[in-house]
C-alpha cells in the first residue's frame, strides 16, 4: 500500500505519517518547504516522541519527501498511490485542490481502474468536502465521473496536540507529540483504505468531529484569547488560573449540552471527555504556546467554525451561550502583533467599530442579540486591561 501525504510539518511527520507507517503504507510527504524535503529525503526517517508522564520515543523510517513544486514527481506519486491525506491548514484546501486536479486527470489516463480515497486532516468542519469541491471545480464531466466512481472522500476528525517546542533533536524532523490521539472516519466513504492502524471507522462522523472540533479547538482557542490577555506563555501555565479555567468549564458545559441534545451523546460520557481534555490541557511537557494556539483569529472566528457554529446551535435550541460569546469576544481582542490575521481584525475594528467587525468576522447579522452581546463582552474584557 502507498500514501502520498500533503503537509510535512509536525502534525504530517508526528501524527498521519506516524500512523501510515504504522499501518504498513510507502509513505511520501509532498510540502511546499525545500528544506523539510531535503531533510526527510537526507535522513529517511525521524524519530517521534510521546510527551506524557513517561517519554517514549519511536522511529518513523524509510518516509520520502517531495517539493510541492516538481508537479513530475508529484504526479507520478499520485498516479498510483493508494491513499492521500493532508494536514496543511483548511486555508490551503483549494488551492492544493487545483493540484490534485491535475495529478488524478493524469491517474485517469493511465490508472483508471484503482480506487483511491483523500482524506483532508484538519482542524475544520467537514475539510474533506471542502477539498472534494476544490478538485472538482471546472472540471470535464468525464473526470467527475471517474472521481465520483473511482475516489473515496471520507471526512474526519483528528486529534493530537502536537507543539512547536525546542527539545534535543538527533535530526531536524524529529517530532514531539502529547501521548494521546483520536482519529475517527466515514466509514462508509471510504473506498479502498479499511484498515488503518488507529483509526476509528464510523458510521456516522458529525457528533466526533463536533464534539472534537467544538470542545477541543474551541476551548483551546479561548484559554489561548484569554490566556494571552494576561500574559502567560503556555496553555499549561493559563488553564491553571482560575478565571480562565472557570471560562473553559462554562464553555465546555455550554458545548455538552448542545452535543447531548443534537446528537443524543450519553451526558455522562460526553462529561468525561471534557474532563479528558481539560486534563489534558495541563500537560506541561508540552510546552504549547498560545501564542501558536490563537494563530488566525480570523478562521477560528468564522461562520462554520469552532465557536461560532456550536453559539448558532445554541440559539437554535434556545440555550444560553455567555462561555461561546466570552470566547468570540477574547478573540476579537486578541492583538498579538506578529499575527498578521488578529491585525487585520485591529485594523477593521479601529476602522468599522466593534459591532461591524463582529459581523464581518462571523458571519452574524448586524444588530442580532449574540452580536450585541459578543460586542458587549468585548468591551467588558478591554475594560478589564
């Protein structure tokens, strides 16, 4: 079995590849960086290890590299390759989209008959689809039919905090992980690829993917927000205040009941994983800085992301959401000045005012309670520095 991965940073080397290789597959990282490609291809494999109580290490060999730019080799690897995944960043869907495009018309010519599936990795609702319509998009109705017949597309949820720290490195890809990982998949999407070590194949995603996407991201982006404004470094060192952890358990309550009410999750379980993570979260060994955490406010802030869509849920049934709107509006505030995406939402409040800038942002309607209400906490939070 071959796999072609796109995206060879910390989550590709440390997390996917780390579970393909595991799972028997020729493994090929595809990456825009020339330098993690001559490193993987001048070193062959890398070491990953396990931050938890114990550190465990484990070595990931005989992996490849391509650059995303030599569209030859690129498209040779894909013309036979059993499975493609990615963990590049929801934003960068299309236009890897367009890419595969090309590669899989060469595939059609040449190896029509065996089915593939493309799995899009990411911290993102239904990225999978995202990256489907991508590769569609202008496309010849032959090819369509070819990739509707012969592509599985299933979505999924992946879960694994992998930090940017600074530890001792026999190479430069060497990659630290935390000791916990979850990756659920459409089972019934999937067309040739059923038995991946570590995958939990379900029947129905929307519940895990939410409950991840929503209680995982979601709450890391508001100890992030939240943690910044008072100046700590780590997701370790914020969750330890009170405040922010008091913030975190009302999201996280705010979230369960929502999941139990659209889903029909078992309240006792669903409580449990958010005591997981909560746990979880106070992991010093991983270093996690917020900095990295909040990264593109402007994306975690989106209409059919990771706090609004759960705040939209929570009005559609009538429920009180002040934690989601206290996560909103700590990431409207988030001014750290080497995030290019938080300037920007700087810029527009300086210019539009709050309330504008909250619409423009989420997707909101201009002038509705929650719009009012995150425009409010925003001022509250400011009124607090």
């Amino acid at each position: 079995m071959k796999a072609v991965h796109f995206g060879a940073g910390n989550i590709g080397r440390g997390f996917i590849g780390y579970l393909l290789r595991h799972s028997g597959y020729d493994l090929i990282f595809v990456d825009i960086s020339e330098k993690i490609v001559n490193d993987i291809n001048r070193f062959g494999k890398y070491k990953v290890i396990s931050l938890g109580k114990e550190k465990f290490e484990e070595t990931v060999d005989d992996v490849k590299a391509i650059g995303l730019k030599d569209v030859e080799s690129l498209t040779k690897a894909v013309i036979d390759t059993d499975l493609i995944t990615t963990s590049i960043g929801a934003n960068h869907l299309a236009s890897t989209g367009k890419v595969l495009q090309k590669a899989l018309k060469k595939r059609q010519a040449i190896n029509p008959e065996q089915p593939t599936d493309i799995i899009a990795c990411e911290n993102a609702l239904f990225a999978t689809d995202i990256l489907k319509k991508s590769i569609a998009e202008n496309a010849e109705s032959n090819f369509l039919s070819f990739y509707e017949e012969k592509i599985g597309f299933p979505n999924c949820a992946v879960d694994r905090i992998v930090p940017n720290i600074t530890f001792k490195k026999e190479s430069p890809v060497d990659v630290a992980v935390e000791d916990f990982f979850e990756w659920d998949l459409e089972k019934d999407a999937v067309k040739a690829n059923c038995d991946i070590e570590g995958v939990n194949y379900v029947h129905n995603l929307a519940p895990f993917l939410e409950r991840k996407i929503f209680l995982l991201n979601g709450a890391h982006a508001l100890i992030a927000y939240l943690g910044y404004r008072r100046h700590y470094k780590y997701v370790h060192e914020a969750i330890k205040d009170e405040d922010i952890r008091s913030a975190v358990l009302k999201f996280h309550k705010e979230i369960c009941r929502i999941l139990c009410l659209e889903y029909g999750m078992d309240k006792d379980t669903i409580t449990r994983y958010s005591e997981k993570l909560v746990h979880r979260f106070q992991n010093p060994y991983l270093q996690d800085d917020l900095t990295r955490v909040g990264r593109d406010p402007i994306r975690k802030l989106s209409h059919d992301d990771r706090l609004i869509s759960p705040l939209l849920m929570c009005m559609r049934y009538g429920l009180n959401y002040g934690g989601i709107v206290t996560a909103v509006a700590a990431g409207l505030a988030y001014d750290y000045p080497k995030d290019q995406k938080a300037m920007e939402i700087q810029d527009d409040i300086r210019n539009n005012g709050i309330e504008r800038t909250v619409c423009d942002v989420t997707g909101l309607e201009n002038g509705s309670q929650p719009v009012r209400k995150i425009a409010a906490e925003y001022r509250k939070l400011l009124s607090k520095s």
